[in-house]
C-alpha cells in the first residue's frame, strides 16, 4: 500500500503539467487535424472493407451434398411403406389435392405428389404434380405433368461441405423469401427500414428509454442494417467502441447498397443459432434446421418462430425452451396483425398451432456423416479447396436414402441384440454398392450411425480373415488345366517353414481336419488347412496377382499367412474387392458423385461410369456358384433365415485370430454389402462371421429390392457330372458323382464306367433300393 | 483430370466407326432374316421392351444431337439403373464415349455390352468393331486387329 502511495505522488505532478498544455488553442487545431486525417482514414478503411465483406460474403456458400433422386416409373420396385417413408424424410406435407410444392395426399394405394423441381446435368425436373399408384411392392402406374411416365423426386440435400469454416448457409434469393416473413421482420426488427439511412434515431431513442428504465443494457435500438453489420464484421460484445464503429459502418453500407440489396443479405446472415460447432446462419438454413423444410414452403406460425428467435435465439430457442419461444412466436404474430400482414382470424388459427419443429438430429441434413466425408475425400481429390469453398456447388452423390436407413438398421438392430447399450464396445461398418455401376449407396462407420468421428468403413484396416479365400480359388481357377471345383485338396496339418521364424501351422476353426475334400466344399465350409495347402499349390504370387486384380492396392507381403486373410483391409477396400466377383470380372471404381453443378445448376463435372474387364468370366461364374453355395448350404447360411431361396445371393464369411473381425461379403446381382464387426481396439470380440456379420448383411438385403444372380452358365461353362475323385467325368446318379460348373480345359476326358455310359439314373434308383435292403 | 478429359472430348470430332445394320438412333428397328429363329434381333425397343428405359434412350440421342454430351451421358446412366443387364444401353454409352473422347471407358463399356449380348452375330460383330475401335484409339493396334478379327468371324459365320 505504501509503496503505490509514494509512485501516485510524482504521476499526479506531470498530469498537472499536461494539463496546462491541453489549453493551448494551437494544440487543440492539431489535435483535430489529426483526428479528422485519422477519421478520414478510419472511415475510409472502414469503406474498403464494408464494400469487400459484403461483396464477397453473400457468395461463400457451401457446397451442398444430395442424395440421389429418387427415380419414379412403372415398375419400380417400391412399397408404399417407403414411398410414404421418402416422402416424410424429404418433409413433404400431407395436404388435400398436394396444393403447393412439397405436397402430397394419399388416398389408399393413389398418391398425388407436388414435387418441388431441380436442376441437374440433364436439365433436371420441373415442380409438377404426379399422379402415381402403387401395388404389390411396385408402382404399377405414373402419370407426370405432361404425360409422361417418368419422373423424379428433387434429389434430398445430405449435407454440405466447407472447406474450413464450420459456417453453413442455404442462400434464399429475396424474391423467394415468403413476404409475409419480411413483414414480420420490419415489424418487430426495424420499423423505419425503408426510411432511415443505416441509424434509425427514433429507434435509438426508444432504446435509450428502455435502457434507462431497466437500469442497463437491455436494447440495442439497432437497425437491421447494423445488425448485419455487427453480424458481418464485429463481435458480439456490446461495447461502446463497437458501437461507435457499428454506426459509420451501417451509413456507409446503406450508401452503397439499395435497401433490398441489404434486406436480402440481412436474411440470409442472421444468427440463428448453434447445432454443435455448426452455427446456423439465415433464414434458409433456420427453416432447414428447426422445420427441416425449404423457408419457402413455412406456414405463419413458423415463419414468425423464425423471426421471434432473432431477439435471442439461445434465449428462445424452441427446442429447448419451447414455451419461451411460443410466447415469442405468438407476440411476432400479433405484432404482424397489427401490422395488417395477418387476418383476424388467421392471427386466431396460427396462435393455436404448437411449434412444430423437427426434433434435432432428425434431418436427413447431417444424418449421413460417414457418407459425407466419402464424399468430402472424392472430391478433396478432385477440387482443390477454394473452389469447393467459394462457388456454393451442387454436389449430386450416389446415396440411396432407403439403402443407407436399411443399412444403419441392420447393423444397429443387430449390435443392439449382441451388445445391449454397447457396453462390450461392439461396433461395426456397413458398405452397399450398385455393383454394375460401381455407385456407392451406403456407408455405414458406427452402431450410432449419425456419431461423427472414426470412420470405420473408410479407416478400419482390419484382417480380412476368410474374405481372402475366394480370390485363392479364383487364382486356381484361373488355371483350369489345374483345378476346377471337383478337384481333391487335403485338409490335414500342414507346416510351411519360415525364414527366421517359427514354422507356419494353420489350424481350422473347429480344431478339426477332415480330410479330402473338393475345392467347392473347402470354400463352402471354409476350411482352413485346405485352403492353405491349395494356396501354397497354387503358389503366393499367383494369388498376390489375383489379389490386385481385383482391385486390392495395398501392399502384399509373400507370407503364407495372406492365404488365410492376415492382410488387412477396409470394409470399402473390401467392395472394391468383392465388385469384380460381382459382376463377372468387370472392375469398376467405386463413386460417391455422379455430377458436380455451379450455385445456377449449370454442369461443371461429371463422373462418368467407367468400366475394364480385368478377369475372364468363365472362372468368375465358376466361383460364384461356389460362393451362392456358402449362402445356401455353407458358413453363410444363416442369410436365409431372413432372405428367400429364391433370391440367389453369393458371398463369404471371414472371421480373424481369436474372434476380433467378423466379416461378410456378398451380392445380389444388383446390390453388393461388405459388413464388419469388432472392437475399435482390436481386442478380441467373441463375434465370426457367421455369428456377428452374416445376420447383419442378411437383414440388410432382404429390406431392399434384390435381383437374383444369373444362373445362366456363359458360353465355355457347363454342368459336369464328375466322380469322386474330381479326375474323372460321371454322369447322373452314378456313386458318389456331383455336378459342377466347369470350364473346357477343366473337363477329364476319361470318364469313369458308370460314366461312359452317359450316367445310369436308373442304376442310382438301383443301387438306392440295393442299399435300402443290404 | 475430369474436366481434361471432359474439354479433350469437346475437341474429339465424333465419329461413327462402328458400321453394321444397327444405326445410331434407339427408334431404329432391324428387321432380321426370316429362318432364322434362334437368332434375336436387337435394337433398343427388342432389348428394353415396354421398359421406361427407352424414353430415357430417346431423350439422350436427342442431347446427343445437340452436342450436349454431358445430358446424353446421364441420361444413359439413368436408363442403365433400370435396366442393368442391357446391352443395348452399354452400347450406347459405349458409343458416347468415343465420341467424348474417351476411349479407354468406351472398350470396357463395349466388352460389357457383349457380354451381355443376347445371341445375334451381326449385332455382336458390331461391338467387337467398337472395341476395335477403342484399341485403336488408345493405341493398342495389336487389340485392335483381335477385334476386328472377332467381328469378320461373326459377320461369316451370318453371310
């Protein structure tokens, strides 16, 4: 204490002397010289960077993400359930006639649907009103706008995409924004818009009154021009400096900018409020993200929610203070009576309707993260960052919303039943491809699916474990000289010894080695011992090659342990793997975007479907017969507890060391889904693919529309009665004899005896009743 | 690389090499010998019968027409998510991307298109001079003359 006494002595001398100075008229002129250059300067500057902000600011949108729209014709496979479904997801309103956009009425199996419209590279859709009926799973008949019998539903947004900022936006243009909420907002905002010049002194003054009675700061008086100022260029504080800033600011806005030009801005920059880190700016994305609709189809009483929020949208935030927020919502409605924007008796109907907002997350707007940042990486690729930024593109991506909610289902149902509430850390991934196209339709990174965070299905480098065993097969059917499905592998210990290390000795599953057995049955049942004996037949590099031919582009280290599924692995990885399988030998790249449009819809890029044919399809059908085999009769075949027998699927288990991965691949001929299940730390999961991933996978296709694989044999396949022995052909009914698909160069050309005489089915009913009485 | 490719293909005259009795337009119908009934005629209205597909089909070789490639091409994929195993629709897309330019997608899309073929070795010549072409363009002479070979076998094997 005593010490600052003695320092404030001599201070309090100096300001004396100052102080003499400050009388000095000649300082006083260069003190206001100074301060005008200075304020010329200042406002100056301030010029620059209004007209630079405002500008630029209005056009740093986001690109958008949507889904793919939804195709409508005659045939489609489509249940009412769904159709319904799509139409709740996409927000349409239920509405006799479908009046508006966005609209929709059922009545029975008739839907009447207003479609909203879209541009897209092909010209896109008009808004029209579609009358469509629905049958049997399908639509049986369309009638569009102008007689046609196709249509498309506005493809759903999904998200969108910023390069760095965590700032979205959905720009309303203001000859679209529903005139009825500019009323409400000059009502309650800023009564004198069109008359001031950027300050409103009226309003200042009603402010200072209101401040004063309450003692502090309680009103802002502000203009809408300088809260879009404040919301443009300053912080949130409401200190005098900003103050004193905010109003040169706002004058010089309104000299360069008409009132519309502001008012537009205004709308589409006000804070909304915060989901998360993502704040919500404007109104476009304040109707998205409270009513999960375009603003331009909100009634009233939404619009004036909307409006009330701007008062304090954390204050009044109709989710979390919804009786707060209706207070405000209904005093933005009167105020609008007032004002004659609403009719008596409309003020009567719209003071009566709840709130009615979505409740939060349940957006298809953000539903989709893993999705979305498969998305971000293609085009990450593709665009260098500012130009994603800037120019507000359309993003048009290959989801399909039912796969993607059937998938999220499947795997969340069956998580759900084998770790209840995740306590074990049970997690998983799911990826479904179009595999002709090679369109990616889901993607699936976690039990909870719209948790950001690890993306599983594009990060988990996991063993693949069995999944690895029709790509053996395929290298050794690739020799069809060698092998065919009939031919004898041994499944007994083996050793294979290893430079520097412990001999290789593969076990099966079962502890069990069960001796001879084809090369179908060593698939089918996947068994280990022989498999890895035919592998080492076969030779590494000739399924190392096999491997890349498909598609694998990892590394691949010549350890016998490939042979069995150590190389690791992501369950997207895994897609591009399977899709050859697919489609008989065609590789496909797997996209996430079919066209990228500008803000006006115009096309700048497409992502053409390309296609090569890197496999034979002779062997391909071959292995997948095998591989139907595993579904129907093999480790796969708890699939038909859910999927019919006459769907004909084809896929493989997998399931690595001590039970960490569950795996199963497999495809339809028009859907192809790799799912995984294990533990983020790699911790032994007590799950095989059988068990953990086959029910998933099995859930999942039978919800959506299946095409059952071609069982039509290529020219150069045939069915071939073949002996015990696999050396030699049969014929039906003889001993012993299976039927495999074969290729020529496999094909013995010695038959055994019963054989050569064309197969005897009467010998087989013979020796069936011989055996019956011996 | 895609809007190399895309301005590469607006600098690519398109041209027609691809010959046989199957025009270029979706409403061409080909009528096929009499006694032959094994063999199956194929245009776009015998591939995609009654299939919505079609209307897709007219309205690509329309905005082909008009130069605008980038609407063909969806519409062609479009017309290729209803109907998967057409050939005839791999043909057509084949096609537009030889025209783009792009002549390593048209060969792929070509090799489909005949896998797909139904039996018809006028039509299956046809796509095998397609791929022919493919090779040619990238460069592949040796492809090429396989190719072309394929096509003469097919076309004997009808004469």
């Amino acid at each position: 204490m005593a010490k600052k006494a003695k320092r404030a002595a001599p201070r309090r001398r100096k300001k004396k002397a100052s102080a003499r100075r400050w009388i000095s008229g000649r300082f006083l002129a260069k003190v206001l010289a100074v301060g005008l250059v200075a304020m010329a300067a200042g406002l100056i500057y301030l010029d620059a960077l209004v007209q630079e902000r405002f500008d630029s600011h209005v056009w740093q949108l986001p690109a958008r993400v949507y889904a793919r729209p939804v195709e409508l014709y005659p045939g489609r496979v489509l249940s009412r359930a769904d159709m319904l479904k799509m139409l709740e997801l996409m927000r349409y309103r239920q509405a006799p006639g479908a009046p508006t956009p966005g609209s929709y009425s059922v009545n029975g199996n008739q839907l009447i649907i207003h479609t909203r419209g879209f541009r897209d590279s092909d010209g896109g859709e008009p808004s029209q009103r579609l009358n469509l009926r629905l049958g049997g799973g399908e639509i049986t008949a369309l009638q569009a706008g102008q007689g046609g019998s196709l249509a498309r539903l506005e493809p759903m947004q999904i998200g969108s995409i910023h390069p760095g900022h965590s700032e979205d936006r959905v720009y309303v243009p203001l000859d679209r924004v529903p005139p009825l909420m500019v009323k409400m907002l000059l009502a309650t905002e800023d009564q004198d818009f069109y008359e001031h010049h950027g300050v409103s002194l009226r309003g200042l003054a009603r402010a200072m009154v209101a401040n004063i009675k309450a003692g502090r700061l309680v009103q802002g008086g502000s203009t809408l021009t300088q809260q879009l100022v404040k919301n443009f260029w300053l912080t949130q504080d409401r200190t005098l400096l900003r103050k004193l800033v905010e109003l040169p600011m706002a004058v010089l806005l309104e000299l360069h900018y008409s009132k519309d030009q502001i008012l537009e801005a205004y709308i589409n920059e006000v804070y909304l409020g915060q989901d998360g880190s993502r704040s919500i700016h404007g109104m476009g994305l304040g109707a998205q993200f409270y009513f999960g609709r375009p603003l331009e189809e909100l009634e009233p009483h939404q619009l004036a929610t909307l409006v009330g929020l701007l008062k304090g949208p954390s204050w009044y935030d109709p989710r979390r203070r919804p009786e707060r927020s209706l207070k405000r919502r209904n005093t933005v409605l009167q105020v609008a009576r007032q004002q004659g924007a609403l009719s008596e008796e409309e003020l009567h109907r719209f003071s009566k309707r709840g709130l009615e907002v979505v409740p939060r997350g349940e957006s298809p707007l953000y539903a989709f993260p893993a999705f979305i940042d498969l998305v971000r990486r293609q085009l990450a690729r593709d665009y260098p960052p500012e130009v994603l930024g800037v120019d507000g593109l359309r993003i048009h991506s290959t989801l399909d919303v039912l796969a993607q909610l059937a998938a999220e289902k499947a795997l969340r149902d069956h998580l759900e039943s084998k770790d209840p509430g995740g306590k074990n850390h049970l997690n998983g991934a799911v990826v479904v491809v179009a595999p002709t196209q090679g369109d990616v339709l889901a993607v699936v990174s976690n039990r909870r699916s719209r948790e950001h965070g690890f993306n599983r299905a594009l990060d988990a480098v996991r063993p693949i474990g069995s999944l690895v065993k029709p790509a053996v097969v395929l290298a050794a059917l690739e020799q069809p000289k060698k092998y065919s499905l009939a031919t004898i592998v041994n499944d007994e210990p083996l050793s294979v010894p290893l430079r520097n290390n412990e001999p290789w000795q593969p076990k099966n599953f079962d502890n069990k080695s069960l001796g001879p057995m084809p090369i179908h049955d060593v698939l089918v049942r996947s068994r280990n011992q022989a498999l890895a004996r035919l592998g080492m037949d076969v030779g590494l590099n000739k399924v190392a090659e096999t491997l890349k031919t498909l598609g694998v582009q990892r590394d691949i280290s010549l350890y016998p342990s490939i042979l069995l599924g150590s190389l690791g692995l992501t369950p997207f990885e895994v897609a591009m793997m399977y899709q050859p399988l697919a489609t008989g030998g065609f590789s496909t790249p797997l996209r996430s975007i079919t066209d990228v449009l500008d803000k006006d819809g115009q096309p700048i890029a497409r992502y053409p479907i390309t296609t090569e044919e890197v496999l034979p399809q002779e062997p391909v059908f071959v292995l997948q017969q095998a591989m139907q085999d595993v579904v129907d009769q093999g480790t796969g075949r708890g699939v038909r507890a859910k999927l019919p027998a006459s769907v004909k699927v084809a896929g493989k288990t997998g399931t690595s060391d001590n039970f960490r991965d569950a795996w199963f691949a497999g495809f339809s001929a028009n859907h192809l889904a790799v799912v995984w299940v294990g533990r983020d730390d790699n911790s032994p999961a007590g799950v095989s693919g059988s068990s953990g991933a086959v029910p998933v996978w099995a859930q999942l296709m039978a919800s959506l529309p299946q095409r059952s694989l071609s069982q039509k044999p290529p020219a150069g396949v045939e069915w071939v009665w073949m002996d015990p022995s696999g050396t030699l052909v049969s014929g039906e009914g003889c001993d012993g004899a299976r039927r495999y698909p074969m290729l020529p160069a496999s094909i013995p050309e010695e038959a055994d005896r019963c054989g050569s005489r064309g197969g005897d089915k009467k010998k087989g009913v013979l020796q069936w009743f011989k055996g019956w009485f011996d | 690389m895609l809007l190399a490719a895309m301005l590469a293909g607006c600098a690519t005259t398109p041209t027609t090499g691809t010959g046989g009795g199957y025009g270029s337009s979706s409403s061409s119908s080909s009528s096929m010998p009499s006694g032959e009934p094994r063999q199956q005629p194929v245009d776009a209205r015998a591939d995609l019968q009654g299939s919505p597909a079609l209307a897709l089909l007219d309205r690509a070789e329309g905005a082909r027409n008009q130069g605008n490639m980038s609407a063909a091409g969806r519409y062609l994929e479009r017309a290729l998510n209803m109907e998967p195993d057409s050939s005839w629709v791999y043909r057509q897309l084949a096609r537009l991307r030889l025209e783009e330019g792009d002549a390593h997608s048209a060969e792929g899309l070509a090799l489909r298109a005949l896998r797909l073929a139904p039996y018809n070795p006028g039509y299956q010549a046809e796509l095998w001079e397609l791929v022919a072409t493919a090779r040619e363009r990238q460069g592949d002479e040796e492809g090429a003359r396989d190719a072309r070979k394929r096509a003469q076998e097919l076309r004997r094997g009808t004469a």
